[in-house]
C-alpha cells in the first residue's frame, strides 16, 4: 500500500507566532479563528495531521486545509473567504464619509447623530447606518466622564498609598477615612406600593426632606471593620470628634496610618495640633480629584446601593438609626477589600489614556488645519 500525502512543513517567525498564540487565547477570537490558529501552532511542533484531529477533535481533512492554506498565504490564508451573495450597495467612499461626518460633525438641532438624523443626512437606510456604526464601534448615542487629578505630586502619593495597601506596616492599622455629608433624610408624598408577582416596587417620584446628616467612616482595611458616627454638621470640629472616636476604638498600642483627602476640615490649625500630640498617627494625603483610590469610598457606595437609595426615612433619627444598622451588618461578617493594582499598573493606566488623548487631539488639530488650509 502507498504512503500517503506527506503534510507541509510550517515554520513560525516571532511575529507570526505572537499573532496566532493572541488569537488561540483571546477571548474575543471566533470559535473557528481560534481553531485554526491552534492548528498553525501545533503544526509547527511538528505533529503530523492525525495528531491534531486527535489533540483538537477535528477532522484530519479539515487540519490539513488549514495546514496549506496557512503555507500558501500564512496569516492571510486563516480567514475566511467572500462568500457568494448580493453585492454591497453602498460603497467604501460612502462608509468612510458616514464615519468621517459621525466623528467630525453634529446635527445641527442635537449635540449627537441618532440612527436616523445620520440616515437622512447620507441618504441611507437607518439600518445600514447601524450596520456601519457597529463596525467601527461607534456610539454616538454614549458618553462617558473623565477626572484626572491636576496634584503635583500625584505620583509620589499614588505609591505611597498603594504601598500601604499592598504592604502595610508591621503592628499598625491602616485607616481609610473620609465624610459622607448632606445625607437626605426623605418619605416620599404617598405611601410606596409593595413589590407583588409580576410588578415592581412602586413609590412617587417626588419626596419630603426631613434634615440631612453627614457620616464619618474609618475602615480597617485588614479586617474590613468600620468605625463610624453621625453628626449633623460636618466642621473640622465634628472631625477632631470622630478622631477621639476613633482613638478610643483602636489597640493604643498599634501606629495608624490614615488615608484621607485634602479637603479644608481635615487641615485646620486644630486637626494639624490634634495629630502633631499623637506620634503615632501617621496622616496620608490622597492626590487631589483622586477619591477611588481611598478604599472608604466602596463603604458608602455600598451604604448608599443597600440602604440610602430606597430608603424611607422621615426623620433624622430613622435615617441614623438605617445607617447605624447598615454599619453594624458590616461590621458582623466584615470583608476587606482586596486591592490587586500595583502603583505602576496604575500610573501605567493614566498614561495610556494621557497619550491615547493626546494623539485623538493631534489628529483632531491636524484635520481643522487641513479644512482651514482648503478654505
């Protein structure tokens, strides 16, 4: 009996081998794409068609498509051909003005293009716009917020903090602590209609206010432990409170390194003497416009989610009483957060997005130059 078809030997370059590995793992790779690729890089090894069918439960037939086509085309060779089918009726030209004018333009009635104001300005169907639109992953409809902090020595405080996370010191707390102030007590105008099978809670959409309070929280990033109070003003004398409060609730011998930000209470002459007494408190400020990097900050978005959002609360000593009860479930079963971002990862972050910004600024410049010129 004859041999068979002897398989193509495939040799890899550095870059070629980069590229399929990126498709074989990610996630966002087509099932068959990613297929392919594994069959590339197993062919490479030197295993022959059957042994593939068998590792990746393909048919021998199939492993040896892809085997010559990635010989004859390499990367090219992977994807699939046109297949048959009505021609498009619109053309690159067209695509790349609707594209140009959703990123260069407005309407002139709306700050965005919806689906069919772009549709009657290119003369297309509102279906083809979407088409295009989610090719180019363009969504005008969208927009999202932006704060990078403008503190001189934001560097410097984003590793010192990070730091303290990641490697706290020996026999000493690590304290985030910050104020949630102007905490409305509010009753709706009727009474809220319970939740029954097949309809949501109801309540009226406006509200009395009943008096706000402000709540201070220290959390304990070791253990997960909140040290709260309430107070209905928030001063930097309500703040030199809280710091006793705290200074009776912690083992007297252990240092406290306090996370806090930079805002007026927490640097008067008063709190500044208060901390110069005690050498071991030991303050950390946190860059200016930076308040996710204090871990307090997940305490009261998960206060304000559970129990402030659709609470009814008709007085201020209801809302304390909600808040206190919050705090004490918490403190119960208390979890800490696990910070897992290095400082470099973190500065890495900013300056991708810096320079990611910079060159949309660049181009945008360049394109205004370009028009201005034609004029």
């Amino acid at each position: 009996m004859g041999r068979g078809r002897i398989a193509v030997s495939i040799d890899l370059s550095a870059l070629e081998r980069r590229e399929l590995e990126g498709l074989a793992r990610r996630r966002r790779t087509g099932q068959g794409l990613a297929r392919r690729a594994r069959i590339v890089l197993l062919a490479a090894e030197g295993l022959e068609n059957r042994m593939i069918a068998v590792e990746l439960a393909a048919a021998p037939d199939t492993v040896g498509k892809w085997r010559r086509r990635f010989a004859e085309r390499r990367m090219d060779g992977l994807y699939d051909e046109p297949r048959p089918g009505a021609p498009r009726r619109i053309g690159d030209d067209a695509i790349a003005e609707t594209v140009r004018r959703t990123l260069e333009e407005t309407p002139p009635d709306a700050t965005h293009w919806s689906l069919r104001s772009m549709a009657r300005s290119v003369g297309h169907a509102p279906s083809t716009i979407h088409r295009i639109w989610q090719a180019f992953g363009l969504q005008p409809h969208r927009s999202r917020t932006f704060k990078l902090s403008s503190d001189p020595f934001f560097v410097e405080k984003v590793r010192d903090i990070v730091g303290l996370y990641l490697a706290p010191p020996q026999r000493a707390l690590v304290l985030c602590v910050d104020e949630k102030s102007q905490i409305q007590a509010l009753d709706r105008t009727q009474p809220l209609l319970p939740m029954r099978p097949g309809q949501a809670e109801r309540r009226s959409h406006d509200y009395v206010r009943h008096g706000t309070l402000s709540l201070f929280a220290a959390l304990d990033t070791a253990s997960g432990e909140v040290i709260s109070q309430c107070f209905k003003r928030h001063r930097a004398k309500e703040f030199k409170t809280f710091l006793n409060t705290i200074e009776a609730n912690v083992p007297s011998d252990l240092d406290i390194h306090i996370v806090m930000d930079n805002v007026a209470t927490h640097k008067t002459p008063a709190i500044k003497a208060w901390f110069a007494k005690r050498s071991r408190w030991h303050v950390h400020f946190t860059p200016t416009s930076a308040s996710w990097i204090n871990q307090v900050e997940r305490v009261f978005a998960a206060l304000t989610e559970k129990q402030l959002r659709r609470g009814v609360h008709r007085s201020t000593d209801e809302l304390e009483k909600a808040i206190q009860a919050h705090i004490d479930a918490v403190n119960e079963n208390p979890k800490p957060f696990r910070w897992t971002k290095s400082a470099d990862d973190i500065l890495g972050a900013v300056k991708r997005f810096c320079m990611a910004n910079l060159k949309i600024a660049e181009t945008q410049s360049s394109i205004l130059k370009t028009s201005e010129a034609g004029h």
